[in-house]
C-alpha cells in the first residue's frame, strides 16, 4: 500500500509539470510584419478598381506609412475617375485609417478611412467643393480595402488568434498571450 501511496504523489507533481509545459508549447512568440511587405503586397495589387454607378474610380501607385502614437495607417495613391463618354480625369489622394484583422481570411482591411486629401487636375473650385462634400461616400468605398494577406509562410506563426495586435512607425506587432 506505501508503493501505492508513493505513486499517486510522485503522479501529482508530473502532471503538473505536464499541465506547464502543455502551456508553454502553445505559448507563441511575437510576429512582426514589415512595413515594406505590406508596401509590396500593395503594389502587387495594384491598380485597384471600384465600379461605382456612374463612374469607375481606380487607385494606383499606392503608398503607405504607419504611426505607433496614434494607430493609424496612412496611404496615399494617384487617382483616375472615368465616365462614360468623358476623358478620364487623374488626381492624388491621401487618407489615414485604422484597421482591423480578419481571423479567417487572415487578412488587414482599412477600417473607417478618413480623407485628408483629394487633388483632382482641372477641376474647377465647385467641383472641388463637390468632392469635398462627396468625401464620405469616397470613404466608403475604400472601408473594408485588404492591405495585406498573411501567406502561408506566415500562418505558422499564428497557431492561435493574437491577443492584441499594435501599428509600429515600420510595421505591425501581432502578440500572442
């Protein structure tokens, strides 16, 4: 019985160090991802295309920055606008946003895009003021915009759903706790 005894108290302490290093292996190490991949995946995808109504907007030569302080992503791009029966009319644009990651697609959208610039060549200051007025429905049309999709050389990384993910000035740090 002692023998009995002896190893129902020798199993308490194994399992718990079982249960430890069960926890350990599931834990994850930080994965950091560059601002310069993300610029590629963008320029790779590029042009961007929306079919709207009336007219087809397209964005290109796309150009992004993120800001630790405030969490935010910035991104410029040139802009053409075509109607039907009109020359196309180009311009620039640059817009901050926050984001969000999709835990299925494993992919970074744009998350409410704000404006802060839309330059359009020719235009008049009335159809300048129509742009501005126009800004929200623009911003609409870029919520939801994929800016990066983790390959499959990435996944392994994400053996579990991050924990808290933070813009940095050169990339974006997904935690895993």
């Amino acid at each position: 019985m002692p023998n009995a005894r002896r190893d129902c108290l020798m199993a308490i302490p194994m399992g718990f160090i079982g249960l430890i290093l069960s926890k350990f292996s599931e834990a994850t190490s930080p994965f950091f991802l560059p601002v310069y991949m993300i610029q590629q995946y963008l320029q790779i995808k590029s042009p961007f295309v929306r079919n709207v109504v009336i007219f087809e907007l397209t964005f290109s030569k796309p150009n992004i920055s993120l800001t630790k302080k405030n969490q935010r992503v910035f991104l410029t791009a040139n802009i053409r606008v075509t109607v039907p029966n009109n020359p196309s009319v180009n311009g620039k644009l640059s817009l901050s946003s926050s984001f969000f990651y999709n835990t299925i697609s494993h992919q970074i959208f744009l998350k409410d895009p704000l404006f802060n610039q839309i330059e359009v060549e020719g235009l008049n200051q009335a159809g300048q003021r129509l742009l501005t007025q126009l800004n929200p429905f623009l911003s609409e049309l870029l919520n939801g915009y994929p800016i990066y999709e983790l390959s499959k050389t990435d996944l392994p990384f994400f053996a579990k759903v991050p924990s808290s993910i933070m813009l940095e000035d050169d990339g974006i740090l997904f935690r895993f706790d």
